[in-house]
C-alpha cells in the first residue's frame, strides 16, 4: 500500500517503511507527526483518488532527525558591469520514517 501526501508545498510517494526528507516541520526528534492531506491511496488492486483529498485517510510518520542539507552557492554576475555577487544556502529539512497508513 502506498500514498501521496501533501507538506511544504511539495508532493510524495510514501509507503510503510520509507525514510523521507521534507521541508522543515519545527516537531523535536522523536515525536509523531500525522500527515492529513492524503491525495491518493493505492493498494494492489485499487486505487483511490482524492477529491482533493482522500476523506478519512491519515499518514503517521516519526522524526528522526532535524538538519540542513548541503550548502549551494547562488553566483549572479553581469558581464563588463564589474557586478559579483556570492551568496550561500542551506536548506533546512526534517527526516521521518513512515510507520502507517490509516485509511477510513
């Protein structure tokens, strides 16, 4: 069984068992976190689509870590303008294991 949830203004494909990064929720290590924007059950024989969500279906996930990813450098430069700018970025995000799909 698998499911699409909404978060941080992006989508993902989660199943019991995955590990995935999302944008940063502010939950502490260790605490359960219940996804209700549930856009698309799928089973083996079925599917269930939502309208726009699925009513009655929930995603429970819990917080494994809290961290930034790797750092990436934003360069803007205009040619013969002697314009340089340098900046750096790292996103922040939070990992969670899936530990069910409530569906109903």
């Amino acid at each position: 069984m698998y499911a699409v949830i909404a978060t941080g203004g992006k989508q993902y494909r989660v199943s019991q068992g995955d590990f995935i990064e999302v944008e940063k929720l502010g939950v502490e290590v260790g605490a359960e976190v219940k996804f209700d924007q549930v856009l698309l059950i799928g089973t083996d024989t079925e599917t269930t689509i939502g309208k726009p969500t699925v009513p009655g279906a929930l995603v429970v996930g819990k917080v494994v870590e809290n961290g930034r990813a790797a750092k990436i450098i934003v360069f803007k430069i205009r040619r013969r303008k002697n314009y340089r700018r340098k900046q750096g970025h790292r996103q922040a995000f939070t990992r969670l294991v899936i530990q069910g799909i409530q569906v109903g």
